[in-house]
C-alpha cells in the first residue's frame, strides 16, 4: 500500500492513505474478536467465515442490520468515540438473539467527511468490545470518505450481523397462553433510541451537557447519554439452554407499546404494572424537563427496561436465577392475559 497514492484524489478531499492507516490501527482491536470460524484478515473484498454445526440440524441463518441513529451527536458534543460502536453491535445482536440465533459474525460501515484515522480506530474498538460482549467475530467492514456530503468532523455508523439457529429452536411465540410470565431485564440508559426527542429536550447543541446533575447521581447529561446499549445475548443463550423460552422483545424505538408486542401472539396480551417498572432517573428527568406524558415516554424509551422475557409462571424462578448470575438486573413487570390488545400497561 506504500506505492497507493493519489495526489489528484487528495486535491478533492479523500486521503486514501489516511484509509490505509485506519486500517493498520483498527487491527488490534478486531484481533479481540477472533474466534473460532474466522477464515479472513481485515483488509480482504470480503469477511470469510466456516459454519460450525455441529449439534444443529436444520441451520437457520438470522440477521439483523441497524445504525446508531442521532446518539451520534452526543458523540460529536462530547469528542468521545470509543463507546458508540457498542450501541452499533448492540442493536444488531439483541434483535438476532430474539429469535433465539447465536450471533457469529458482524460487519461495519462508518461514512465520514474526513478520515483522521485515530478516530476511525477509536469507533471500530467500540465496535470489537461490542463484538467480545456478543462472542461474534468482526470479520469485515467498510470506512468511506465521503467530503462534501458529511462535515468534517462528523461521521455516520451502521452495522450488520448474523447468527444461527436450528429450525426446531427458533423461539416463535407458538407456546405462549395465559398465565405465563413476563420478565424484565433492565437497559443500561437510554441505549441507542429517541434521541431526536432526546435531543430536543436537552438541547444538547447549546446546553451544558458536561456539568454533573444531581438527579443523575452525579453524572453530566452527555456522560449519561452516551451509556452504551447494554447487549444481551450471552445471557439470554445460557437461559435458553436451561429453560423453555416463549417470547423475546427488544424494547427499542417505540418503547414498551410498540416492541413488546412483537413477541405476542393474536388473542392474547401483555399486561404490565406500571409499578413494577424500575425506571431509570434519565427517563424521570426527560419526563419533567420536556413536559413529556407518561403513555408518550412508554411509547419512545425503553424506560428501563431493554428486554422483555415471556417464560412459564413455573419457570419463573429458575429462569431469574439464571439471568441474576449471569449479571442481568432480571425482575417480573407482568404477565400475559387473554385479550384483543396485545398490551395493557396498568
């Protein structure tokens, strides 16, 4: 690559060394996510990896594409960039997992108006320890130079990944009925949704977002905001070695009303107690400070709640046990009824 230059390609803004650099400073963190499969280095027309299926026999391929959305300008406000590329594979590999698949491989695209390679490297460690949290391997992805089109310190990031299943294990809601149980594993924050409304409340652009808060025990909006996504996938595939799993939701854009549904059949419906919730204080504060009614925040933010779990009522006990030691924040918010609604917050 000594020999690659272009001298009339850097005259229009893309420094295609600069490329070759990020290259050579994202490796150490891409090594992190190796694991058995990978069949390719970075830098190659496309990520290779062999399918071990061993102990699968009817293999369904699941996958899952997202991008971290306006949670970005928080990471331009605060110039940190080494978490954003978490909440990229988080968003891909919790929607996966909840048809039971086992995320294996994961691919980036970050778009900027400039390359400064330090930084392009700062993303892609985000993306590799979000890789190390879901135990998928980052075989590929794609840094595009893009002058003109993004501002030069700015920078977009989507992700792709996929998993495997086998046919008889995909969890499909089929054995769902009244009584069974709903559990709640709890987010880390805000995770990677809402932040336009997020965004406007706080406005972020021309407030004091660096500053500690007291509701937030101390911390400053920016710091609490760019919490990364909390990923769930190595505990929910210990549980679903042990216990029969029903349904599985990704409280993402559209909250509790949009999402838990998802994972409920017709006929019947998710009744959860508002009080049983453990809303975060970042959900209390954007509350209050954009006048903002409950049923809307239930309807946006996953309040606390980044995943819900439908087990049997006498699977409940053992499914808890199992999430607690997996270091889950795991408690009931409810349970499912029979019903033409398929959610009652109550």
């Amino acid at each position: 690559m000594k020999n690659s230059k272009s001298d009339v390609y850097a005259s229009a803004g893309v420094d295609i060394t600069a490329g070759y650099k990020s290259v050579e400073l994202m490796k150490e963190h891409v090594k992190r996510t190796m694991i058995k499969g990978v069949c390719s280095d970075v830098g190659g027309f496309g990520g290779l990896f062999e399918l071990d299926l061993e102990g699968i026999s009817k293999p369904v391929l699941v996958s899952g594409t997202d991008g971290v959305g306006t949670k970005l300008k928080l990471a331009f406000l605060m110039d940190k960039h080494d978490t954003v590329g978490i909440d990229c594979v988080a968003m891909c590999v919790n929607d996966i997992i909840c048809s039971g698949a086992k995320p294996l491989i994961f691919l980036d695209y970050i778009a900027c108006g400039k390359n400064f390679p330090e930084k392009i490297a700062d993303i892609v460690k985000g993306v590799a320890e979000g890789c190390v949290q879901a135990g998928c391997a980052l075989i590929g992805g794609e840094t595009a130079e893009m002058p003109g089109f993004y501002p030069i310190d700015e920078y977009d990031l989507a992700g792709y990944s996929t998993g495997v299943v086998d046919k008889a294990k995909i969890i499909d809601n089929k054995t769902m009925q009244e009584g069974d149980v709903i559990i709640a594993l709890a987010s880390s924050g805000v995770h990677s949704n809402g932040f336009s409304l997020v965004r406007k409340v706080f406005d972020v652009e021309n407030a004091d977002i660096k500053s500690p808060v007291e509701e937030l025990g101390g911390k400053s909006i920016g710091e609490t905001l760019l919490t990364p996504t909390k990923i769930y996938v190595k505990s929910v595939l210990k549980l679903l070695e042990e216990v029969k799993v029903k349904g599985i939701s990704h409280i993402t854009g559209g909250g509790f009303y949009e999402n838990i549904p998802r994972s409920i059949p017709d006929g019947l419906c998710a009744e959860v107690v508002r009080d049983k919730v453990r809303v975060l204080p970042i959900f209390n504060l954007l509350a209050k400070k954009g006048n903002i009614c409950e049923r809307d925040m239930f309807n946006t933010f996953n309040m606390g709640v980044g995943m819900s779990i439908v087990v049997a009522k006498e699977d409940e006990k053992r499914a808890l046990e199992i999430l607690t030691s997996c270091g889950e924040d795991a408690y009931v918010i409810g349970k499912i009824i029979k019903s033409e609604e398929k959610i009652i917050i109550k």
